[in-house]
C-alpha cells in the first residue's frame, strides 16, 4: 500500500497497476512513463512517513492543548 502512495506522489496522475507492493511488476498505462529508481523510491517513503509522523505528532499536541483548556476527552473526541 505505501508503495502505490509512493508511485502516486512521484508519479501525479500517472495509471498503473502493480502486485503485491512488488516495484518488479508495476505495468504502466502509458509507455511514457518511467519507474523510478529505488534511491527515488526510498526518499519519497522517508518522506512520506516523516510527513505521517509530524500530522500525529500535531493532532496529540492539538488534543492535549485542548483539555489543558478544560475540555474532557469525551468533548475532544465529538470535535
């Protein structure tokens, strides 16, 4: 599943169909399109997971600025 994320966000816009997460049999719907190398593929994941990482690190501190403010983690969870 992260590789298709990957593939999408060095590829926007770009069809494919791939097995397994397996980069070995991705299949291109348009002969211009080139695979990217596994170096491109790496940092795109690191960057990726990174930007995943820092989003959940926000939402706990958002969350617990919020009951620092009174609210019970009931009245966090309805937002």
């Amino acid at each position: 599943m992260i590789l298709t994320r990957v593939l999408n966000a060095l590829r926007p816009g770009q069809e494919f169909t791939l097995n397994d997460d397996d980069i070995s049999t991705i299949r291109w719907n348009s002969e211009s399109v080139t695979t990217p190398t596994q170096e491109e593929i790496d940092a795109k994941t690191a960057e990726l997971l990174a930007e995943d990482q820092a989003k959940v690190e926000a939402r706990r501190s958002a969350l617990a600025k919020l009951e620092a403010l009174g609210l019970t983690a009931e009245e966090v969870a309805a937002l």
